[in-house]
C-alpha cells in the first residue's frame, strides 16, 4: 500500500462525501479496514456524477501498489488489500499479453484500404 497516496485520497474522498451526503468518513480506517475501504468506494463509485468513481479507482490503484521504499522480497504477491481488489503481479503482466493479442486480432481482420 502507497500510505501517504492513500492518506490524500482518503481526504479527498472524506471531503467528497461530506459535501455530498453530509457524512464524512473515519479516514485512518479506510486504510487499515479493507471491508471499511470496499464499502465506501462502492458508495464512491455510485456516485457518478461527482469524481467518487476517479477517486475510488484511484484509491484502489494505491492501496494496492507497493509502498515506497527498500523493495520487499514478497512484493510480488498480492497482500490483503491486492488480494481483495483482485490485484497482484501476474494480474498486470497478463493484461499487457491479452490487449497484445486484442490488437493484433483486431487489425488482421480489418478491412484493407485499398
């Protein structure tokens, strides 16, 4: 987890919610309570005319990226958080190989232009 990333997004998102339901959010314990975290990004990604949705992507991203700092032998796995969200290592590298072969898919049954 990127700490001081989630922090701020932890202020923006308490910011966001109180201006629009009037009930703000217990910021230290979207950080250390995944269930906390997942059920107030859901109430942030069903606000979509706001940026709740940017900023709950955001705060997913973050929790889930390593933390700054000397690298970790184990970073590779997903945590509790990377576990929770569905992230890790692989997850990433796969996407690349998978948009790869969307692509090349998608161009080689494209009409020509000539």
């Amino acid at each position: 987890m990127h700490t001081r990333h989630c922090l701020k997004l932890a202020e923006r998102i308490h910011a966001l919610l109180e201006r629009e339901l009037g009930q703000g959010i217990e910021r230290s314990r979207l950080l250390a309570e995944p269930l906390y975290a997942r059920d107030v990004l859901l109430v942030c990604d069903a606000m979509v005319a706001t940026d709740g949705p940017l900023l709950a992507r955001a705060f997913r991203r973050a929790a889930a990226a390593p933390e700054e700092g000397p690298a970790d032998a184990n970073s590779s796995r997903p945590s509790g958080w990377g576990a929770l969200f569905g992230l890790g290592a692989g997850l990433v590298k796969g996407h690349g190989q998978v948009l790869r072969q969307a692509l090349s898919s998608r161009s080689s049954s494209a009409p020509s232009a000539t």
